[in-house]
C-alpha cells in the first residue's frame, strides 16, 4: 500500500492515480490512498485562526488515516486477519509532502516575521505528524522537502523581499528560508531514524532537481522556467495574484482578464503558481522511482512489489 504518494511515481508502478480518501464513488483503494488536501500546511492553521489555507492540515490528514485504518481493522473477522492487516500497513510505504502552504502564506508577511521560530514550529507539526503515523503502524517514510520558493511564480512575484535576488530572479531571502526548513527537516529524520531504527526514514530531495532545472531547463526541455503555463499577465512570469488560473476573471483597466492555458506545457516547468506541470513531473517521478533523489537510496520498485506479493500470499 503506498499513502499519499504523487500520482506519477504510482502511475511509473503500474497502479495508476490513488483515489482520494473522500471519494464517495467509484474509489478503489487496492494499493492505496491519498489523504491530500488542497491548500493544506503542516501548521494547525485553523487552531490559530488562519482562514486563508486548506480545509484539512498535516494532522487532520493523519486522523483521517487512522479512521480508515481503524475501519480495515474492524473489518477483519479473526485475530489472524487482524495481524495480516496490521503487517500490511507496518509494510507499506508513506509518502508525506508537507509545508509549502506554510510558507507561500505565512513567510514575510509582517515586519516581525521570525523566521526561525516560525520553521521550527512548521518542523514540530511535522514531527508530531510523523511521530503519530510511527505509532500507528507506519515503518517506511518517504518525506519530499521543501521546492525553491522564490523562484516559482507567485512568490517570484509578490509583494515581499523583492530587493534581494539572485541573477535568475529567484528571491534569495525565500531560498534561504527553503535551505533552513529543508536543514531541519534531515536533522528530524536522523533524529528519529536513531529513535526507530527498525523504521526507514527517506529523505526525497525534490529542492535539487527543481533547482537544477530553473539553472539548466534546456537540459529538461523547458523554454520557459519562470513561467507559469496557466497564469495571467505574460513577461517572464506570467503570473497575476488576482487572476488565477482555474479561477474567474476579473476587470482590471476596462479588460476583462482571465487566465489562459498556454500552447505547450512541456516548455514550462510550473503550471500556475507553483505546481509542476504533468511533463516535468516526470523527472520528479524519476528521482523517487530510480532512488537518485532518496537519500538513503530504496528500490520503490522492488519494495513495491514485495508488498503486493505478501499481500497476495497473505489472502
């Protein structure tokens, strides 16, 4: 069972997209779930009264997998049913991408910002996060870090350090906030690796391959780094905080704007404000399939089908 892992890295397993949790029909849950909630942070936002992210944070998201899990549990009629399925969550591989929500909304924002409070207690939700998936069972953790936010459209763009870049444009105090969290986030992962050792704590570097492709997109195919495919505006980010792709338009000057697709997604590397278009996911896909970004490096492939083999030995 692989839990809330990207798309394209199950599409590359042969298994297709996971049917989200709360999928009232045609759901299948054969090898998977996904517990992703648009707009999430790792932060309890809505605990501090923030209303301008997702509807369900990092822990919302755990106790919405531990209601599942609990209801599989019920289901089995034996005590040795009942351990089959214990072992196939213990076996299963969890898949967490967490925290960009945090910082698109909350970093900068005021002149009292502080930004190492802040990440440490974006870095602590993650570890109570983590800490409740081990308990439940879990033993094989793939956590993505943090992507360059600076670089992507909507930060890029915003009204925020705009003084401080580096010569691709990226907003050097953002990529510094980015190289801080992604710090910590190892030093979490270490900490619990000598915790637990009997658990796999992975680290997917996610930061480095889209870095690389800002600094080098012929090597990726990419005419346009900086762009958003969806987006409003044109010039090098064609980005507009008012006229988002998939929402309504707006008048701005006496014109009716509203966000438009361009021609060849491939040529992009972001979608709208900070999602990778589908082509570009696919070099992402890679690093976790082929384990060249996992740090320590697992086969996901081998791992993949060994559980579905003891799973099917075990009916």
């Amino acid at each position: 069972m692989l839990v809330g892992i990207y798309g394209l890295p199950a599409q590359g397993l042969g298994i297709g997209l996971l049917s989200p949790y709360l999928q009232a029909f045609d759901s299948d849950f054969t090898y998977g779930v996904n517990f992703a909630s648009t707009g999430s942070t790792a932060r309890n936002t809505t605990a501090i009264g923030d209303t301008s992210v997702g509807l369900f944070c990092l822990l919302i998201q755990i106790d919405q997998f531990r209601k599942y899990q609990g209801l599989l549990f019920s289901q089995q009629k034996s005590v040795l049913e009942h351990q089959r399925m214990r072992q196939h969550f213990s076996n299963s591989i969890y898949f967490i991408e967490t925290a960009h929500n945090d910082y698109l909304t909350g970093a900068f924002t005021s002149e009292d910002f502080d930004a190492a409070s802040f990440i440490e207690e974006v870095i602590s939700a993650i570890r109570d996060a983590l800490q409740a998936l081990y308990d439940s069972g879990a033993r094989t953790f793939l956590v993505m870090n943090l992507t360059p936010l600076g670089c992507n459209p909507s930060t890029a763009t915003n009204q925020y350090r705009n003084e401080n870049r580096d010569k691709y444009g990226c907003k050097l105090d953002y990529l510094e906030l980015v190289n801080r969290h992604n710090e910590l986030l190892v030093e979490l992962l270490n900490e619990f690796s000598a915790k637990f050792p009997a658990a796999e704590w992975i680290i997917f570097d996610a930061y480095s391959i889209m870095l690389d492709a800002y600094h080098n997109p012929l090597n990726y195919g990419v005419k346009y780094p900086f762009s958003a495919c969806c987006g409003y505006g044109g010039g090098k980010y064609n980005y507009n905080s008012d006229v988002t792709c998939g929402g309504p338009g707006k008048l701005i000057n006496g014109t009716y704007a509203v966000a438009e697709k361009c021609m060849d997604p491939s040529l992009h590397i972001i979608w709208d404000s900070l999602h990778p278009v589908e082509s570009f996911c696919r070099y992402l896909a890679q690093g976790v399939l082929e384990g060249t970004h996992l740090n320590p490096v697992i086969n996901i492939t081998e791992r993949f089908n060994y559980i579905s083999l003891a799973g099917a030995m075990a009916e």
